[in-house]
C-alpha cells in the first residue's frame, strides 16, 4: 500500500484513457451499502480531468463521510484507491492492474 499525500496531484484525464469505477459506501444506519457513483469530470484545456480530492469532495457533497473504492483503468496499466478504510482518513493506492487493453 502507498499513502496518497496529495490527492489533488492524482489525475485522471478521460481523453487520455482513464476509465472510473468508484464504488461508495457510506457511513448511514451503522451498516455501509455499497452504490456505484458517476463522479462529474471537469473541463480541463480541451479534455476532461478529475483527480483523486474531487472524487472524495463530490462523495461527500452527496453521501457525507464515506469509504470510497475507485478503480482507474487506462489501456495498460491500472490503480485501486482507498479512501476512508484507515484512521487517518487518507487516500492510498492499494492495488496496481494491467489494464483494459
């Protein structure tokens, strides 16, 4: 596992291949219920970009505190990121993949 010091430097850009699975569970009736969340892309010079501190502010606009799971796959390679499952509340990268293609 690899902390995440600073999430806002964590980019995915959907032009550049990046495909999002963000997967939520939030902290409501003591039990979390896994959704499936659609995070909003944001412009960025001619493509669309989010990184890993928009993903977690978008979850907690709508779910409040939360864990979050994303999985980002690019043609060849892939991350899994945790949010949430440590006391310290920080993004770690717990997994590599191979990717889609």
């Amino acid at each position: 596992m690899k902390s995440i010091e600073n999430p806002d430097e964590v980019k995915f850009y959907r032009m550049g291949g990046a495909s999002l699975r963000i997967i939520v569970s939030p902290y409501q009736n003591g039990m979390p219920e896994d959704v499936l969340f659609i995070p909003e892309w944001r412009e960025c010079e001619g493509d669309e970009m989010l990184n890993l501190q928009d993903i977690y502010e978008q979850v907690r606009k709508k779910y409040g505190e939360s864990l979050i799971l994303a999985i980002v796959e690019y043609p060849t390679s892939g991350y899994i990121y945790r949010y949430g499952n440590y006391f310290d509340k920080k993004w770690m990268q717990v997994g590599k993949m191979d990717g889609y293609a």
